[in-house]
C-alpha cells in the first residue's frame, strides 16, 4: 500500500478462494495482513494454523452480499458490510456485516495487527471565517432590533 509499511495485502476472487482445499497465512513479517475478496463466497476451505495469525488478517469482502463460512467458519477479522453472513462453526475474530445468521459462535479475537505510515504529512486545514459570518449575523439582528424600534416610534 502506498505510504503504509509492514502491511500485506492480498487480492483474491471468492471463487478462487474457495476452490482452495486449505488455506494457511504467513504474515511474512508483516504487522497486518488485508485479505480483499471480490464476489459472494460461499465455500468450506480448512484454515490452518489459525491461532498464529488470526488477529492480524483482516478479511474485506469488499462487494460480497452473500457469505457462507459452511462448517468450518473462519480465523480472523471479517468486514462485510452489505453482506448477510451465516456460519456454521466460530468465526474467531471480529465480524462486522450487514446481518449474521449461524449455528455456529462468534470467539471475539481482537484486531491486534499494526502498520507504519510512511511520509506521513500533516495538512492544516483552514478555518472557515466563521467569525466573519458569526458577526455578519449579529449585524443582521441588530439591523432587524433597530428597524422594529424606530417602526414603534
């Protein structure tokens, strides 16, 4: 990713993903891994080694509608948020969709991967005139107050 270190970054089809017949995450180093999958996914590969890696994959179904973990579930941080997503063993992380409907558990696994970002700038953003507006106000009411007084007199 431009501008982020020690982040890993994996593009992948739901369907390519789920014609695999296990799957295993190697952070290689990497602080965070993001996982981009495209389409709906409805598989059961076996995930291996969960526990190593789990709270550091993050798994985006960027466009997915449709999400079914089957009988396996899946290890890590699940963001899919126009899915309806369904399971039928834990999902160890966190999930965060449109709904969730499982037999099986959600084992919350908080998020603990990290990046760097690279040439981070700080950007000052200027103030609105806010106080030219704010007095532009207050003159206007002023004009309204001394057009009603002399209109009494």
């Amino acid at each position: 990713m431009n501008g982020i270190a020690n982040v890993a970054v994996i593009d992948i089809s739901a369907s390519l993903l789920g014609s695999y017949p296990s799957l295993s995450v190697n952070p290689n180093g990497a602080g965070t891994v993001i996982i981009n999958v495209t389409g709906n996914y409805s598989a059961q590969p076996k995930w291996q080694n969960g526990a190593a890696w789990r709270d550091k994959v993050i798994w985006n179904f960027e466009n997915a509608t449709s999400i079914d973990f089957g009988a396996t579930g899946i290890q890590g941080t699940v963001i899919a948020p126009l899915a309806a997503v369904t399971n039928a063993n834990p999902i160890e992380g966190g999930l965060f969709a449109k709904s969730f409907s499982g037999n099986g558990e959600l084992h919350y696994r908080p998020f603990t991967g990290s990046f760097t970002l690279l040439n981070s700038v700080s950007t000052t953003v200027p103030e609105p005139a806010s106080l030219a507006l704010l007095a532009t106000g207050a003159a206007g009411l002023a004009l309204l107050r001394r057009r009603r007084v002399l209109k009494r007199d």
